[in-house]
C-alpha cells in the first residue's frame, strides 16, 4: 500500500499537468479563425491570400499569408489538388503549398485527448476531492481495527541475554520458545500448546522487556498493545478491535500477541455501573471467546502483563486460557550486579567502580530502577566533563533515585542546620550501636526533595522475613533523631513527623498482623477486604471489639516507648561520640562509607563545660 503523501503527490501532478496542457491548447497555440467552407477556401487561392493547405483526411487546415489559421472540410472522395487546378490556381512551390498528412491512431488519440481536456480536468478535481472525503472518513470508520503495533520477527531485537536478573522467568518461559519453535514436536506427543501465559510482577521487574525476549528468541512476529487501547466510549469498538487483533494475529501465526496492562480490560465482571452491558466487559467476554476458540493448529500464544493479578476475573485465569503464570520479583543482589551489567554496556567506567558494591547499596531496586540509576550517573559524569563514570556518580545516583537532587539553594539558618545536625546524628549512632540493625552507610544534612537530611542503611543481606528484634532496633532508629533533639536542645521541632509516622505504622503492625505483642497473643486483628465495586482496593474492617482495640492503643504505645526509651539510654551513654558526629556533619553536610565508619569508631573528645545549645526561640 503506497502511503498517503505518495497518493496526493500523484494527484498534484496530474492536476497541475492538465493545467499546464489547458494553458497550452488553448492559449499559447496558433490564432485560429474557425472553420469555412471549401468554396471560400477556394476563392481565398484565387486571391493568392493562401499560403498552405494541411490535408488530414478530409479535414483541412488552412494557413493564409497574413498567419490566420482557420479550418475546412471536403467532399469525400474529392482532390483538392485537382479542385485548386480546376480553379486555376497553381500548386507547389512559389504558390500554394499543399501537405497530405497520414491518420494515424496515435493523433486521434491525442486529439480526443485534446477535445476532453476540460472534462478529464474536471473529473481528476472531482476525484480528488472524493478522495481527500474517503481519507478524513477513514478514522471514523477504523474504529473497529486493531491497534496492535505488529515487530517482525526476522530481525529481533531483543533476546534473552538482554534480560538479567529472572532466572526462573526465563527457564519458564523457554518452554514457549520451543512451543514456538518445535509445535510438531509436542502435538506428536498429544501435548497441548498453552494458550496463554500471564507475567505477574511489580512495576519496573521487565514484565514488557521479557514478553519482546521471547518473540526475539522464537524469530516469529510480536503484536504489542496495551489494554487501554481496547476501550472507547463506543460501545461495541472493544469487542470489534479484539477480533481484528486476533485475526492478524492468526494470519501471521506463529506469533505472539502481548497485551500490557491486561487488567484495565480484564477487571473483575461485576464491578462496573453497566452491568453486562458495559463496554468493558464486553470487551473482556471477547477475549474470553478468542482465547477459547483457538483450534489445535493455531500456533498463536497470548502474554500478557499486570501488577494487579487480584482484580483479574477468574475465567480469564482458568486453565485453556491464561495456563501459566509467571512470576517476576524483585531482584537479589546477584539479579541487581547483573542487571546493572546489561545497562553499562558501553559506557567508561573509571577502575573504582564495583558493580557489586553498587547492587548491594540498592535493595529494592526493579530493574527499571537500576537501569535510572546507571543513566543518572552517566548524565552526572558528563554534566562535571568527567571521561569516566566514577563510584561518586554511582552514590549520588542513588540518593537521587531515592530521595530527588539536592537543594543546595535552600536557605536555612544556622540554628535549623544544628538541629538537623544533631536529628540525623542521633539516628546514625542508634543504628550504628544496635546490633539488630542495618549497618549506617551514608548520612548528610543536604536537604533532598523534601527531606531536610537523611540517613540511608543498607542490609548486609537481601532479607525477605524480619524478626521482633529487628522490628524494635527499627523503631529505636526511627526515634533516635527526636530523642537527640530533646537531649541537646530540650526541645523537638517537626522534623520527626515521619519518623513517628513510620514507627506507629511498624508497631500496628507488629501487633495485628505479626502476632508480636506478648499480651495479646499470636493472632492478627483486623479483617482485609477487597472492595470490588472500588476497584478492589484493599480496606480492613474490624473483627475485634472496643476492649480489644484499647488494648491494641496500649501495645502500641509501649512498643513505641520502649524504643525511646532505648535511643534515649543509648545517645546518653554516647553524648560525646553524638555531639562529635553532629559537629562534623555541620562542617562537612556528608559523610558516608569508610569515613562514617572511621567516625564511629574513633575516640570522641570530652565535652566542654559550656552549657549545652539553647533552645530556638
């Protein structure tokens, strides 16, 4: 199919070479004086007012002395050589100059050509006109076609050494490569090729990444679109897209069809205004058909990806539709150093760069996590004209990831920066002498996004459960840097407002759903729904009585106090070694790694006699 602007470039030239040959006929040509009868013609030679005769037939073209231009017609059959002669003129050279001229079919051509002129010039306007109508009409009539945009499986352009840190996925979804494949190998063994195959994972783990892999490794055509795209205001266009994807799709077969973000389309039955008459579900009941009327011999396999597995209607997960369920996860460390690889392809790296350092410094990192953080770096280096990506890129990267830039143009007092100061140094040294907790690995008073300091621990290893202990060395951390205020200053500022938010949420939820309040017993409290008509957003709904939930105040509440009250124990047999900290984050805003170490391990200097700080007014 030729494309739109070759289509009208042709239609222009035509139109402008009819044009140009109307201009030509009809106003550079000869004067023409019209057509006369032979006799005048005749009477014009006597005169001697002639100069040639073209005779074409029986049409004559009559050129006179003075250029005028007319023409005539004779008798069939007659000369016109014997009719000058008969009437006394003279034929030849010096008188008049008499040309015969052959018919041919090329010149009657021309000539209707010729007389057709302005109405094939207006039929070509005309045509125009229509189909410049048809084309506008086109998206109004296209609403029932597929948006799908099909990837040709011959070249691919990404396969399963792209993809790093989904092992299992990949072992997994190998199968269908075969299945794509090898089809003749498994039906000889009355085997039946899956159907469906649904991706379940967190935003960012390469759910989309992973689906183009495996058209990329079976070499067969990839169709991707989202589910959003299946859904107009139109009732009926849904269902019309979904068949004419799936009859693409069987065209090109073997091939896969991806659809990203299944569950805007394949949302719970129920759950809308419409009933069975919402455009939605009648989107969701064709797909249903479609991936239950493939035959035996359609190698055609659906992927599809979601985050939300929970709010899928269940005939959409049966078996004979969606029959594998692939799970991707965050990645460990050794995913992370993997992954990292993959995206540091071809960009300098200076020697001090350790990949693996910077995987284990980025637990929770998705690989659309890791593959930000390697281009962050790589923006920083080049914005400080750096020739290689150094490990300082690496560490701002991921405090950029995680918390935003610097705001470095942020005004603050000297007073507030004492105070942050000694708020970060009391969660830094809590965590540093609590064995339960995660190791200190950077602190800095450098207000991020809107954090006015921060102190980042990394886990010595990738944890997946979590003890009581660690629970509580939490939550004395998060109260270190408001018991630090309180100890220097006799005073607490705002800036512990998320402190106190996250440890109230981690004791709830020690207490209702960890079973880890000695009072109350090993039992959760509290009844988690799914609201469906909400679109299943999770809710909780007591299950427990007033009593019971005094007694949950109380729990919390101790669990809360304890923890103070161990920051508090711990920041008063180590003032010095606080306030020593404290001081150097007010002359130096960052300190981290091997620095922060060598802080906490040093000697602090004795306290001066001096009153402590005063309170800000």
């Amino acid at each position: 199919m030729r494309p739109q602007w070759l289509r009208n470039t042709i239609i222009y030239l035509v139109v402008a070479l009819a044009i140009i040959m109307v201009f030509y006929t009809f106003v550079s040509g000869p004067r023409n004086s019209g057509e006369k009868s032979i006799s005048s013609v005749i009477k014009l030679a006597q005169e001697g007012r002639v100069d040639k005769i073209a005779l074409e037939g029986d049409n004559l073209t009559v050129t006179t002395r003075d250029g005028q231009v007319f023409t005539s017609r004779k008798e069939a059959g007659a000369s016109v050589v014997d009719m000058l002669r008969e009437a006394g003129v003279s034929t030849g050279e010096g008188a008049v100059d008499v040309q015969v001229k052959g018919t041919s079919g090329l010149s009657n051509i021309f000539g209707l050509l010729l007389n057709f002129l302005p109405l094939i010039f207006f039929g070509a306007v005309l045509l125009f006109m229509m189909r410049q109508a048809q084309g506008s009409n086109n998206q109004t009539l296209s609403f029932g076609r597929s948006r799908a945009r099909m990837f040709v499986g011959n070249k691919p352009s990404v396969t399963f050494s792209d993809v790093a840190g989904v092992d299992e996925a990949k072992i997994e979804l190998q199968e269908v490569v075969e299945f794509l494949k090898y089809p003749e190998r498994f039906v000889a063994m009355g085997a039946r090729i899956p159907r469906g195959v649904l991706l379940v994972g967190p935003p960012g783990t390469g759910k989309t990444l992973l689906a183009k892999a495996v058209a990329g490794e079976a070499a067969v055509p990839f169709f991707s679109i989202s589910g959003s795209e299946f859904v107009e205001m139109f009732v009926g266009v849904g269902a019309a897209r979904v068949r004419d994807l799936f009859d693409q799709a069987k065209r090109n077969a073997p091939c896969i069809v991806f659809v990203d973000e299944v569950d805007a389309v394949g949302r719970h039955r129920g759950a809308g205004l419409g009933g069975g008459h919402d455009e939605r579900e009648q989107t969701l009941n064709q797909i249903l058909v479609e991936m239950d009327g493939f035959d035996s011999s359609t190698n055609v396999i659906v992927m599809a990806a979601t985050n939300r597995p929970d709010i899928l209607d269940p005939a959409l997960l049966r078996p004979g539709r969606f029959d594998r369920r692939v799970v991707l996860d965050l990645p460990d460390v050794v995913g992370r150093d993997a992954i990292l690889k993959v995206h540091s392809k071809g960009k300098p790296f200076a020697p001090d760069v350790d990949l693996m350092v910077v995987a284990k410094e980025t637990p929770g990192f998705s690989g659309a996590d890791l593959a930000n953080l390697v281009n962050e770096a790589a923006i920083l280096a080049a914005r400080r004209t750096k020739s290689a990506i150094t490990l300082n890129e690496f560490g701002e990267a991921i405090d950029r990831v995680l918390l935003g830039p610097e705001r470095r143009s942020r005004i603050i007092s000297h007073r507030e920066k004492e105070f942050t100061a000694y708020h970060e140094a009391g969660h830094a040294l809590v965590g540093h002498l609590l064995p339960q907790a995660d190791p200190v690995q950077k602190v800095s008073i450098v207000a991020r996004g809107m954090a006015g300091g921060y102190t980042r621990s990394i886990p010595p290893e990738d944890r997946h459960i979590f003890t009581k202990a660690q629970f509580k060395a939490m939550l004395a951390m998060a109260l270190g840097g408001r018991v630090a205020e309180e100890l220097i200053f006799n005073e607490t500022t705002t800036g512990a407002s998320n402190d106190l938010e996250m440890a109230t949420q981690t004791a709830r939820n020690m207490v209702t759903r960890y079973g880890m309040s000695e009072k109350l017993g090993p039992r959760t409290f509290g009844k988690r729904e799914e609201l469906i008509f909400l679109g299943r957003e999770i809710s909780e709904q007591r299950d427990y009585s007033d009593t019971i939930a005094e007694e949950i105040d109380q729990e919390v509440h101790s669990l809360i106090l304890e923890a103070q009250n161990t920051a508090r124990r711990l920041l008063m047999e180590h003032k010095a070694k606080l306030v020593h900290l404290a001081r150097h984050l007010i002359t130096h805003e960052t300190v981290e790694g091997a620095d922060l170490q060598k802080l906490f391990e040093s000697e602090a200097p004795p306290l001066e006699a001096e009153p402590a700080p005063a309170p800000a007014d």
